[in-house]
C-alpha cells in the first residue's frame, strides 16, 4: 500500500520519508523488571485471559486457544517492509513479523491466510531473538509485531533475548485493538509506537463482521491506555517523525460509513485532537466477505469515501495520512 501526501492532514513541516532513528525504549528496562513481566506474561496462559476472549485454554500446556497460539511463538513470516505510514516505513522500511493467529474472526479479513487459516509454523522464543536481530541487520527502522494481542509472553521473551544479542530499534505493537488493557500494561515502555485500528463504533456491527460482541468498549478502553503510555507522534526542531506515539488506522468499510463521525469524534475527544489518523482506502472483499448476508461484498464507492473525507473535515482533526484510493482500485 502507499499513502498520499502527509501535507494533506499534518500541519507539521515533517517531511514524509525522514524519520529520526533513535534506541528503543525497551533498553531502559531493568533486566529484573523485563523477566518479572515475562514471568505475569506467561503465568496468564496457564488459564488464558491473556485477550478479551479469556477462552481459559490451558496454553502453558500446549492447549490452543481460541487465537488459534499455544505456548510457543507462532510466526508465518518476518520481512522488511515499505507500505506503513511514514513515521513506521521512513527509508529503510518496517521490519515486520506476522505472527499466525487472531482472537477476532473477521468476515473480511485480508490477511485471512495467517489470522484465520492459521498458517505459519511454531518457533523457539530463540530463533524469534534471531529474527529481531537479522531484521535489525537489514537496516530498518523499527521492528514491527504484526497482529501481536494473544502472543504477548512470547514478544517479551523475544525481545529480552534479542536485547542481549544487540537488538535496540524500536518496537511497533500493529493491532486490530481488540486488546485487554491490563496485559497492555505489560508493555509499557516496550512498545514505542502503537498502530491500532478502530474498526467499528457499533457492537452490532464487529459482532457481525469480527464475531465479538464488545469490540467497541474493549478497543476503546486499549487505545486510550496505549495513549496514556506513549502520547502522540510529534516531530523534532529538523521535521523529523519522533518515533513514539499512537496512530489510529481506520478502514473504511462498504455500507458502513456512517460510524466515520464517531471514529474521529472519539480520537479527538478521548485520545487527543493531534493524534494521527491514518484513513485506509484498501477494502476488497477478502476471506468470506463475498457472501452477501455480511454486506460488505463489495469496493467502496466515491461516495462513501467522500462521506468519510467530509467526516474528517468536519471533526477538527488534523495530524495523519490518507490512502490514495486508486493505489488498490478501491474508491
């Protein structure tokens, strides 16, 4: 994916493709510190209630929960890439790990392969340090955990290792926010820049397209602790993304445009009126989406991208990106 020009919505004099490198935060955590929330971490899979499904499967066991994970990382691929908002790609690129499994079930979803099918293979918490650091090795930016909320005791074991093996870039924690906020917790000063979704401002709707009945208490009660634990993007005196802060991606999804004004109401009103939005224009009906009864079995229209644009204008936002929406014949 790209995104078009940031000068659309960013009042900073930031330019799109330069972001200033700096350690991750995770380097000033104690070595004490880190091991006693890897040991809260994977104390909480013994019964899971790691997510929002708290499903109780016995993962320290090698039970499978309803994310589809047990006990050891599940990863489908880590590579370097260059389609993220541009304090995350910058230059270099992300370097990103997609890890297998999900605990939402979306109809639509286009990473389904992963998230739903589940492919990918299990790996030592030591080959996952090696990925960290060979990604690091490549030159990018960050290191980007992609679909990252039922495999929290496995990043911060990754992480503790990769640390000691030389990994010190940043940490991207890319969410669909259906994320509890205690076990976010564990992740503050871990994670420096939080993508995150806000899909839905109606429980009918993610109980009908992502299979949860409270996606919008949950997702909103996490985007406002991530916030609380790393504030907004900002830039320096050189115009310069400082890599630390919330981003809050919202797709816009067909025949459901009319929660746009609530989407950027609450960021304005509950996270801050400078946080960056990133409003994604990619929606094609992916995995089961082309089944009528969910109804989102087609593109979006002009129209409705110009309803969500119209949205935007009006709520006073300012900071973020928009995806252009040809890129992926989409609106």
């Amino acid at each position: 994916m790209r995104f078009g020009d940031p000068s659309m919505h960013w009042t900073s004099p930031a330019s799109a493709d330069i972001v200033r490198d700096v350690d991750g935060s995770y380097l000033n955590i104690s070595d004490n510190e880190f091991r006693r929330r890897i040991r809260v971490a994977y104390a909480r899979l013994a019964s899971c209630d790691l997510c929002p499904r708290r499903c109780h499967a016995r993962r320290l066991a090698g039970a499978v929960g309803v994310c589809g994970a047990a006990l050891k990382p599940r990863i489908f691929v880590w590579n370097v890439h260059r389609g993220e908002e541009p304090p995350i790609s910058g230059t270099r690129g992300s370097g990103t790990v997609f890890l297998s499994g999900c605990n939402l079930s979306c109809c639509y979803c286009q990473n389904y392969p992963l998230s739903q099918l589940r492919h990918g293979r299990e790996i030592p918490v030591d080959d996952l340090a090696d990925a960290l650091v060979e990604l690091q090795m490549k030159g990018v930016h960050n290191i980007n955990f992609v679909t990252p909320s039922h495999q929290i005791p496995q990043i911060l074991a990754g992480l503790y290792r990769a640390r000691a093996k030389g990994l010190h870039i940043p940490v991207v924690y890319n969410t669909s926010s259906y994320d509890d906020p205690e076990t976010l917790k564990l992740l503050d000063g871990v994670v420096d820049i939080y993508l995150a979704d806000l899909r839905y401002t109606s429980e009918d709707a993610g109980l009908a397209l992502s299979g949860v009945s409270d996606y919008v208490a949950v997702a909103q009660s996490a985007l406002m602790e991530m916030r609380r634990q790393v504030g907004d993007i900002t830039v320096d005196a050189q115009g310069r993304y400082i890599p630390r802060g919330v981003i809050v991606r919202y797709l816009i999804l067909p025949r459901h445009t009319d929660m746009a004004d609530a989407v950027f109401g609450f960021v304005r009103d509950r996270l801050s009126p400078q946080t960056c939005v990133s409003v994604m224009t990619q929606y094609f009906p992916a995995y089961k989406a082309h089944r009528r009864s969910f109804g989102v079995y087609r593109k979006v229209t002009d129209r409705e991208f110009d309803t969500v644009m119209k949205a935007w204008d009006s709520s006073g936002l300012k900071n973020g990106w928009v995806q252009e929406p040809d890129e992926n014949g989409g609106a």
